[in-house]
C-alpha cells in the first residue's frame, strides 16, 4: 500500500455578504481553519455592489498560500 500526501500550496476563495459585519466574520472564520492546514493570507480584495433596489452586496477574495 503506497500513500502519497500532497500538499496545498495556493488556495482562492470566494466569499459574500449582505454586510460587512457578516462578511468580516465568514473570512475570519476561514482564515483560522486555514491556520490549520498551514495556509496563510496572502492577498484579499474586496467589493461593494449596489442593487436597483439600493441595498448593498459585499464580496471578497482571499488567496492563501503555505506558509
């Protein structure tokens, strides 16, 4: 039995929020279950789009890399 492990170098995820606040929290949240696997912030961009109705939608990208 041959087991090979790889590991996880570069990682991007998507995240979306109604608010800041809640969206804060989901990328906080997984930056700390990333610490986990070694993975740590490596750039995050973020957006603020305004809806017809006038509310506000956040999105952001967070790209993580090994440490």
């Amino acid at each position: 039995m041959n087991i090979q492990l790889d590991f996880i170098k570069d990682k991007i995820e998507f995240f979306e929020g109604e608010d800041l606040k809640a969206l804060e929290k989901k990328v906080n949240e997984q930056i700390e279950l990333n610490k986990a696997i070694l993975l740590e912030v490596s750039s995050v961009s973020h957006q603020m789009h305004l809806a017809e109705n006038g509310r506000r939608f956040y999105s952001a990208v967070v790209h993580f890399k090994a440490k």
